[in-house]
C-alpha cells in the first residue's frame, strides 16, 4: 500500500438528531485507509452502516466527529464549494439505480458532468465520452437513450458517467444489485477490467459474497464498526 493512501479516515463517527431524545450514532470511531489503487469489497448486514459510510466517503454528507483525509487533505471543515469540487475531481459514483436522464442520449448523459461543470461540452470531453462508452461495449449506442437500452446497457452508461473526469476513486453503492445473474456478473466484470487497465481504486458496497470474494479486499462492517478487514477468505 502506498504511503500516502488514496483516502484516510481517522476516529470518523457519525450522528443524527444530535440534541434530540431520539439522537443516534451509526459510525463509531471508523479507522480506514484504502491506498491508491485498491479494490476493496465493502461488505454488513442491513443497517450496519455501510450507506452512510459511502455517503461520507463521497463527501455527500459529513462525519459528526474524526477525521477524513482524501488524497493528502483534510476534508472536515471543507465549505460546499470545496467540497463540490473535490467530489468533481476526485471521485465517481456508480448507484444500483443508474440515475440516467431518459431524454439524453447515453453520449449525452456521459457527459452531462461537464455540462453541469462549465455549462458546455468540449471536443475533447465529447471524444472522451465516445471512448469510454466504446471501451464499456456501448460503440454502437452512443445515440441511443436509456429506453432504448437493456439495465445491464444502462449501468454501463453509468459506469462510463462515472469514469469520463478520471477520477482516482469510484465508489459503488450495489452496482450489480438490480440486474440479473448474467448482467450482473458482465458489470462487475468489467468493473474489475476497469480497475486492472486504469489503475482505478474502487469501493464496492454489495451482499452478494460471490462479488465480494472476488475483490482484493473485504472490509466487513457490523453495528457501525469495522469487525473485519483483509483479503477475501479462501
């Protein structure tokens, strides 16, 4: 693992309703370094934590307490504007539901984060669109839109969504969970093809444990807490 980790999290809890009689905290004193590069299963049963970790990690919320470093910098105390464009930069999300726009095209909403960004497209962020889209197996649908797309078509459109700013870490929340057998296993296929061509790190929430014996790492969480961290058994 390298010596300055992609990410570090440090005593990092977690919160809600502070003040009030049903207050709750959820993340208990998380300690967590994933290094550049890494492909790291995050596994818990229901309610364990396993959201609000990844909404943390995806700067989507912020810890009550401790310590998030993301590449070198501390995140806690970070305004919105910083926070929005360290997101931008750095990371990249794939969800169970795709969140596609059904009135773009699948070139369209690949490179709807530049439009969102800048309010325009380049040339040189349209050819990149077509060049992952082409990569995920999607060459011959850049003009279609989402309906005129299978799930597993549109998680790839997703996942292209995901990687077209270069981020160094992509998160995902149940990629494969809304799939069938077959799909699924080609998203997570290629997520892995993904990882080895770019040298991507990913977080990868799921309870399949197939999916998760296949990842380089498992970080198991139970009742806010990491109970296991190391290579996949077996």
């Amino acid at each position: 693992m390298a010596n300055t980790p992609l990410l570090q999290l440090s005593g990092l809890r977690k919160s809600y309703n502070l003040g009030q009689p049903n207050a709750a905290e959820v993340l208990h004193g998380i300690d967590l370094r994933i290094g550049a590069g890494e492909f790291v299963a995050l596994i818990g049963p229901s309610g364990s934590g396993k959201s609000t970790l990844l909404n943390i990690l995806g700067l989507l919320e912020p810890a009550t307490d401790g310590s998030y470093q993301l590449q070198g910098a501390e995140m806690a105390g970070l305004g919105d504007a910083a926070l929005t464009r360290r997101r931008r930069e750095a990371l990249g999300f794939v969800f169970q539901f795709h969140h596609l726009l059904p009135a773009f095209t699948a070139l369209e909403n690949v490179t709807l984060p530049a439009l969102m960004a800048t309010g325009r497209v380049t040339a040189g962020e349209r050819a990149r669109a077509e060049e992952l889209l082409a990569a995920v197996g999607l060459a011959d649908a850049l003009h279609k839109r989402p309906g005129e797309l299978s799930g597993g078509m549109q998680q790839r459109v997703a996942i292209a969504r995901a990687l077209v700013h270069g981020p160094a870490l992509v998160l995902a929340d149940e990629p494969t969970g809304n799939l069938d057998t077959a799909s699924s296993q080609a998203v997570f296929e290629l997520l892995r093809a993904i990882h080895a061509e770019r040298g991507t790190a990913f977080v990868l929430v799921t309870h399949d444990p197939r999916l998760a014996a296949r990842c380089d790492r498992v970080v198991e969480l139970v009742d806010g807490r990491i109970a296991n961290d190391g290579p996949p058994p077996g």
